[in-house]
C-alpha cells in the first residue's frame, strides 16, 4: 500500500503543471548567473590587461627619460640615495650605488604601472599586491658593429588579480585563487649619437585675406606680419647653432624652405609664374546657365550677375540699352557651353565672361582626381610641366611680384636671416588653394641634402621631413565661392601618397622617421567638409590658432621642437657586445 501511495503521489506531481516554469527559470538561473559572473570579470581581465600594457609602456618611457644606468651629469641624485638596500638586495651588484639604482629604477617603473590598473580594487593596500618587472637597458651597435651611443630598454612585467569566480580552496569546481596577468615585452630606444636632421618645408597660404588682422578687419596686426615673426622665431630655433635653449642641441644638418600659396603656386625655378598642379581632363565641357549683364552703369540694384559672352568667348559690354532691355524682359538667361580653354584665359582676368560661382563649379569638375594623385609618384625633387600655368597676377601673388621668389629652397646652418629675408618680400594677395602649395611643397621636399656629412650612413639616423600647411581660411575664389579640390583629393588617398612617396628616402637601416604633415587653420574657424579632411590628411597634427602665441606652440608642435625622451619599438634593438 505504501509503495502505490507514493506511486500516486509521484504520478500527481509529474501531472501538476503548476510552477513549471519556476522550476526551469531555477534550474536555468544557475547557468545565467555563471554566464553573467564570467562575462563581467573576463571583461575586466581583458582591461586589466590593457591597462597593465600601457602602464608598462609608460614606464618604459619614463625610465628611459630618467635614464638613470647611463646619465652623464647629476647620476648621484636625490631620488636615487634615497633607497635603502639590504645585504639581500646588495647581491649581483658590485657596489651599494648599483644596488640603488636598479631598486629606483623598479621603484619608478612598478610606481607608475600600478596607477594604470587599479590595484586598490582587489587590495586593500598596495604592499600585498603581487606584481614584477623585468628590465635591461644597454647601448645599441651600428651597421659596422660598433657601439653606439644611443640606448635601448626592453621591459615587461606581470601581476597577480584575483580569478575567475573563485569558490574556496575545498571547492574542487572552482577556479584558482588568482590569475597571472602578462604584459608583452616593449622596447623603448633613444637616439643620442646625433640629434635628428630636420626638412622642414613650409606651404603658407598668402592669399589677399592674410592682410587682414586675426578679426578680419583692417586694424591690428595684419596676420601675415604675425606668420613672419613666428617664422623668425622658428628659423632661429632651428638652425641657428648659437641660438638655442640651455642644454638643447640641434641637428647642424637642419633645412627650411618655404612654398607660398594663393590660387596656384609657384615652382622653384620660375617666379614669374604660377601653376595649377594637377592633371585636367581639358576636353571636358559642361552646360552652364548664365545671366545676361549689362554695363555696371545699367545696373542700378548692383545685383551680382553673369557676363554674356558671345560664340568666340569674347566680352560683351557693347550692348545698347534697347538690346539689354529685350533680353532682361523676355530672355534673361542664356546656356553657354563651358570649357578648359575658357576658364584658363580667364584666370586672374578684370573681365570675366563668367562668374565666380560658374568657375569654381567647373573647376572642380575639370580635374582628374586619380590621375592628379598618381603624378605623386614621380616626384623628383625637379619643377613639373604643367598644364595649367598662368603668369602672376590678382589671383596669384600679384602680377607686380613676378620678379620675387615666393618658393624657395633651402636655408641651412646659420642662414635664418636670408630665409627670413626671402620670405618677408613675399606679398600676399590672390585667392585660396591650398592643395596647389601641398603638391609642389611636397615635391620639393624630395631634394635631399647633398652634403656627405648628412648622410644616414653617417649620421647613424634618418631626416625627419616635416609639411607644415598654413591657411586663413577656406579653399575659394572669392568669399562666397567655395573650392571642393583639396577635399575630393585628401578624401581620394592625396596625404598617404605624399607620405609614401617621401618615406620612400628613408635608409632602411637605420630607424625610419615617417613624414609628417601639419595642418594650421590661422584665424578662421574651419568647419564642414573641408576641416573633416585635413583632420583626415594630418590626424594629430591638427591645429586652430588666433593669435602669434598660439600660431608659435602650433608650429613648435608640428615641428617636434622638444627633446626626445625616448620612444616606443616593437622592432627589437640590436645592442653592442663587446
């Protein structure tokens, strides 16, 4: 009777339905809770573990900076006698300083790392944390073997945090109290046996608004007076040997030269001229609407409106008044056929047969965007054959100025004050085209320094090559019209390739020093889909300044005018052995 009693009741249980899906949601929760447990702490391992890496780095850095195993001056200081060793730490070292430095040394790096990774979270003080760094520094061999002044660290480390839900130590499910955390070995390298050459080309935007003050008016100091003095102060800094910082050392292989911009610019060897340099598709034609204008004396309203111009592309300011009033009343708009060989005989001229707005949007149009970016490969250093050029004139540094270098290469050791004397003759007026600089700056900064002396193979280091692009305000022809070119070309690969082409120069043996573009917006706020591309072109290297203080730091920082504290590799340094 039992035995079918509690057949009965195991049968009533399986039939009652009540609470079925409590019983799956507990039997499931188990799994739930475990999947959330090991989701949120296998994320925090995983930052953990970024942070303990960049903790790392940073410390590589900063004992490089500190660069206590191979100071020249000041290697008894402070930081460093103040560390107590024991008779247990003294072992393996020749003497108590050693001793000291080496515990200073982990003191900064274990120092700095921890306040990457939180350790007070698993901790209750940092004396129970279980961590350690491994370290060697030593000096780095050259190409022929010999021992290098330079200096390499290589680091790594790993620390101890608390495991994946760990259960007990009688718990046989569980997983290990804590877990070890690594961080790849990192290289940080120094370069002391030469200060590194500097190419420095500078691609400045002096078109017509430059003579205007930071504002945009006429009073206070126009900004192209403010570009000359931190110009001066730049050329100073960087190749005047007798000029720099206590305790700073500058390359004597140091080089500037200056490319100057409106609406084209000039190559090296004829200042007489400007060039547009880019690669055009001159048999492209595009229908145009145009208005019909009269003399400026018919026009009372001074309403802005488009020249005529007859079948041969001539100017038509001859009509009477009975002819102008036929067409304003019952033939206001004409469509026109506009091609290369117009727009080009008209650039810069009093008389334009169109408007401003017509030209630019053909402008844009006109141009062959992939072509124009493949001519970067054939650089060389040496002026182009252009299709477009045209002699100075309104839209380009002025048509008085066709005696005056406004692109020149290059000022050396000692010679600020001809740079300075070059560039101050460089008038500013014209329009705006900032990818006409960048092109034939770059090209230009393909002529390498022919003095044996500055060799990598000399120098044991590579020229960092530098484009520093200056402009006051957007890519147009006048305020209204805006240009589209050095968009289309940055957003089509026009930065990577200059960048590509002038590290094509750098010695593979030695460390490479990639080159480096600068953009500065001078006065203006840039906006839309012109400052998303430079920030695309330069990255970083992206700069607003409205005032000479600022235009000043804004170079500085392009340039690099600081001292190198050492630098991180993933490329494992060669160091000498004797």
């Amino acid at each position: 009777m039992k035995k079918y009693h509690y057949f009965i009741k195991l049968k009533q249980f399986f039939q009652n339905e009540d609470g079925a899906y409590a019983v799956i949601m507990g039997i499931l929760s188990f799994f739930l809770i475990g999947l959330v447990a090991l989701t949120v702490d296998g994320s925090g391992m995983l930052l953990d573990k970024a942070r303990f890496s960049q903790g790392i780095e940073q410390a590589g850095l900063a004992l490089m900076a500190e660069n206590n195993d191979f100071r020249t001056t000041n290697q008894k200081h402070a930081d460093v006698l103040r560390q107590t060793v024991t008779k247990e730490e003294l072992e393996g070292f020749s003497d108590t300083f050693s001793a000291q430095k080496y515990k200073r040394n982990q003191e900064l790096v274990s120092g700095l790392v921890r306040h990457y990774y939180y350790p007070s979270t698993y901790f209750k003080d940092n004396l129970k944390i279980s961590d350690k760094y491994d370290y060697q520094c030593n000096n780095l061999q050259g190409p022929n073997g010999e021992q290098l002044k330079s200096i390499a660290c290589e680091i790594s480390g790993k620390f101890e945090r608390p495991s994946w839900l760990y259960l007990g130590k009688n718990n046989g499910l569980s997983f290990a109290e804590t877990t070890t955390i690594n961080a790849n070995k990192i290289y940080i390298q120094k370069n002391l046996d030469e200060i590194i050459p500097i190419d420095l080309m500078l691609v400045a935007d002096l078109s017509g608004s430059m003579n205007s003050s930071v504002s945009g008016t006429k009073y206070g100091t126009a900004k192209i007076d403010i570009l000359r003095e931190v110009v001066s102060a730049i050329a100073k800094e960087l190749l005047e040997q007798n000029n720099t910082e206590e305790g700073k050392v500058i390359s004597q292989y140091n080089r500037i030269g200056f490319t100057s911009f409106a609406f084209g610019a000039q190559q090296q060897n004829n200042p007489a001229q400007c060039y547009l340099p880019y690669v055009v598709n001159y048999d492209t034609t595009t229908q145009v609407r145009v208005r019909i204008r009269p003399k400026s004396s018919l026009n009372p309203s001074g309403e802005k409106i488009v020249d005529y111009c007859d079948n041969n592309s001539n100017y038509r300011d001859n009509m009477d008044y009975r002819n102008y009033r036929y067409y304003m009343d019952y033939r206001d708009y004409r469509d026109v056929t506009l091609s290369y060989k117009m727009l080009r005989s008209y650039i810069g001229s009093d008389e334009q047969c169109y408007s401003y707005p017509t030209l630019a949007r053909f402008f844009d149009q006109l141009i062959d965007y992939d072509e124009t970016i493949k001519t970067i490969d054939s650089f060389n250093g040496r002026d182009n054959d252009y299709l477009m050029v045209f002699n100075k004139n309104s839209w380009c540094l002025g048509s008085a100025n066709t005696h005056i270098n406004s692109t020149y290469i290059w000022a050396g050791k000692n010679k600020s004050a001809d740079l300075l004397s070059r560039f101050n003759q460089v008038p500013a007026l014209g329009a705006t085209l900032s990818s006409s600089g960048l092109l034939i700056g770059a090209n230009l900064l393909m002529n390498t320094n022919p003095d044996e002396n500055a060799q990598p193979s000399k120098l044991g280091a590579n020229t960092q090559r530098i484009i520093l692009v200056l402009s006051d305000g957007q890519d147009q022809i006048t305020s209204n019209d805006t240009l589209n070119i050095t968009s289309n070309l940055i957003n089509q690969g026009m930065c990577e390739k200059i960048k590509s082409k002038l590290n094509s120069l750098q010695d593979k043996t030695y460390l490479e020093q990639p080159t480096r573009i600068g953009f500065v917006a001078f006065g203006y706020g840039p906006s839309g889909t012109q400052k998303a591309a430079w920030e695309k072109c330069v990255g970083k290297y992206y700069y607003v300044a409205n005032n000479k203080e600022e235009l000043l730091e804004s170079f500085r920082k392009i340039i690099g005018l600081v001292e190198e504290v050492g630098h991180s590799t993933y490329k494992e340094p060669t160091y000498y052995s004797n």
